[in-house]
C-alpha cells in the first residue's frame, strides 16, 4: 500500500506555542460576554481623521526614487522617523544618537529580533513574574530556559534577582515592562532601575527595557530609562500601538552599538524593513505635538476614568490596586480564578486567570482585567457580573 509520506517540520518549531489565553479569548468573544480578557486598546480612541490625513499625505509625497511609503526603504527604518524617536517626544525619552535606533514592525519584533541576537537555546533568561505573555513566546521559541522574578508593586524585585545573581545566576537577558506591566499595571521604582542598571553592567547581562505604556501615565508620573542608566547593557523599546493604533504594526527600539548592527543584519532577513506607508503614517501623527498632546490628555484621561470605575466598582470583591497608567488592573480573589473561568463566561465576562501569567509561581487567584475597552457602564456590569460568579460559587 502506498502512503504519502509529509515533509517535517524543523525541530526548532517544537518550541513555537500558542499563546496560553487564545483559547479562553475565543470563549470571551461570544457576543453576550463583556470581555475584560484581551490585551486590545479602545479602537474608539483610535485617531482616525487625523491617520486619514496622514495617509493621504504620505502617498502623495513623491521622491526621485518614487514614494518612501511604497518605495523599499533601509532596514534600519526611514531617517525621518529615526530622527524624531532620538529627539525624545511627548511619547518616549531621547537615548542615543539617531544611528542606536532602529524602526521595528511594532515592538513584539523587536523581542524577537533581541531573541535571535543574543539568545542560544539553553541559555537563561530572566522574566518578570508574572510576564508579558508575548515575551515569554519569543524567548520560549528561541530554546531559552525561563527563570521568574516575582513582581510586587515597584516592580520587578531586584534585590531578589541580585540575589539569585550573587548565587551564580547567569542570565543572558533580564525582561522587564518598567511602566505600568503587563499584567500587574506594576511601575519598577526609581532606586530600582538603578540597581538593576548596576546589576547588568556587574554581571554582564542586557536589560530589555519594554516600554509600551509609558505615555499613558494617569498621574503625570514616568521615570528615568533604565537605557539612560546602562546604555551599553540595555535595549529600550517602544510603539505606536498604544498610543495611534496597534494596526499600523510600527515600533522602535534603541540598542547599543556594539548590538545595534547585529540587530539590523537579523531584521534584514526578516522582512526587510518595517512598511514604509506605515512609519510615515505614524511619524506624521507622532510628530505633531499639538496634536499629541491634545490625544494624549484625552486617551490619558478615558482610560483613568476607566480604570478607576474598575476598580471601584469591584471593592470588596477582589483585592486590586487604583491603576497609576496603562490598561490593567491585576486582583487576587479568594477562589482559584481558573476554576472560576467557567462559571463567569456563563455569567457573561471574561477575564484572564493568573496562571496563565506565571512563571515560577502558580498565581491560581490571580487574575489580569483590562479595562481599556469596555465602556465605563459596561465595566460596571462586567464587575456586577463577576460579582454574581464569584458570590454565586461560595
Ligand atoms: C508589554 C508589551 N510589549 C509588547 C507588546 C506588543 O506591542 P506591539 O503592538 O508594539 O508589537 C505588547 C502588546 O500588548 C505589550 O503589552
């Protein structure tokens, strides 16, 4: 008998998961439940006339070679928007000169590109606990061996990790999302970016420094870099995606020399360069203070009043902090959240349980809520709705 036999799969795909939450994100879009689960930003803020605009803009402006929005383009990213990213802006601090920088097609390559740089499969990589769930993928599929560093609310602990340091830890890459962590809403203290600036030019190891969320600050409060503090031992990444719209797939990242080039050359065999259309897109909104500034009050002041609704209206029910910024609010219940996936989808809300964002520690009454999406009266059902789950079980 004959039979086909199918080419294989390289072995290295072994390591390719499937995001932990795309199963429990198809359950929560069911039409009848509110979602507090997905990591999205409200498309509702999404500045669409103004993107208009900047698209008409960018494909009319026409070069000797042709458009630069349709025209191939240096990998490294165009030299406008390099420009404006080493200047600093309303959205991110100046680091370095324009030639550090690199455009990235949103920041979730530039984890990637870090990975493929500077991480053999074996070697240890230290992650926030609990972690960004896309960051965990890329170095997972890269063979790194995970260690977790709990988080509290500065941050990631870093005298824990200096201890784990000081015990002979040899980490290649420490992880951290320095404002408003995904998923904890967690800021990592001051006198910490300090220390752990310290701890990667002692020890030798690259800090990867995720700042998406650093412009939506509710309390006017940001913190130094740790890039300005170790720029030899840090990569510093940023997006558009929280602050235009995460569609447009534009990032950037600013990586030491002796890196930088490294990272280029990998970015190269991966797509080239980031859509030229889409940087001009961006840069043209970026770019525009006036504009900025106005869309960042009010995306600012939405998700404050979000997150404050949130977290008022679930008092009593889970213990959650008031979020300073960002997109989350983290709470621990008294119930295995896991357990109590079930019975909230049959209550109509969804949420991500903590598991699902633990490293080293197992966070069963844990629970992510993002309260970027959801109007305020549907975030006060939501709550009343987890409340009836929660309640109803005991
Ligand atoms: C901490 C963190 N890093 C990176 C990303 C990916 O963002 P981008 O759209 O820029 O790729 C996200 C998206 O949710 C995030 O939360």
């Amino acid at each position: 008998m004959h039979t086909d036999s199918l080419p294989r799969l390289a072995a290295r795909t072994d390591r390719f998961v499937a995001s932990a939450i795309r199963d429990l994100l198809q359950l929560a879009e069911r039409p009848e439940v509110l979602s507090l689960a997905g990591g999205l930003p409200d498309g509702s803020m999404f500045p669409v006339d103004r993107l208009a605009v900047a698209a008409a803009r960018a494909t009319a402006t026409t070069g000797r070679y042709g458009s630069a929005a349709l025209q191939y383009g240096p990998t490294e990213g165009l030299e406008a928007f390099r420009e404006w990213v080493a200047a600093g802006s309303l959205v991110h601090a100046a680091l370095g000169p324009v030639d550090e920088y690199i455009v990235t097609t949103g920041s979730q390559q530039g984890l990637d590109l870090i990975a493929r740089c500077l991480v053999d499969a074996g070697d240890t990589v230290v992650v926030e606990d609990p972690v960004y769930l896309g960051a965990r993928q890329v170095f997972v599929a890269a063979g790194a061996q995970l260690v977790g560093v709990p988080v509290d609310v500065d941050g990631l602990d870093v005298d824990r990790l200096a201890s784990r340091l000081h015990g002979g830890l040899r980490p290649r890459l420490v992880y951290t999302v320095p404002h408003f962590q995904n998923p904890t809403g967690a800021t990592l203290h001051p006198r910490r970016r300090i220390e752990l600036a310290a701890l990667a030019r002692r020890f030798g190891f690259v800090v990867v420094e995720d700042d998406p969320y650093v412009a939506i600050d509710f309390e006017g409060r940001r913190h130094d870099p740790i890039g300005a503090l170790a720029p030899d031992h840090t990569v510093t990444l940023s997006s558009a995606s929280k602050v235009l719209a995460p569609g447009l797939r534009v990032g950037w990242l600013r990586a030491p020399a002796w890196l930088h080039r490294t990272l280029v050359l990998a970015k190269q065999s991966v797509d080239l360069h980031t859509s030229g259309l889409d940087q001009l897109v961006a840069l043209d909104v970026l770019r525009d203070d006036t504009f900025m500034a106005g869309h960042l009050a009010t995306l600012r002041a939405v998700y404050a009043a979000k997150g404050h609704a949130l977290h008022a209206a679930l008092d009593g029910l889970f213990a959650t902090r008031a979020p300073t910024g960002g997109m989350f609010l983290w709470g621990t219940a008294t119930d295995d959240t896991s357990a109590m996936f079930e019975p909230a989808i049959s209550a109509g809300v969804a949420y991500v349980p903590g598991r699902a964002f633990g490293v080293e520690i197992e966070r069963s009454h844990q629970l992510r809520l993002s309260f970027a999406t959801l109007t305020t009266d549907e975030l006060e059902v939501a709550a009343a709705r987890l409340r009836a789950a929660f309640l109803g079980a005991n």
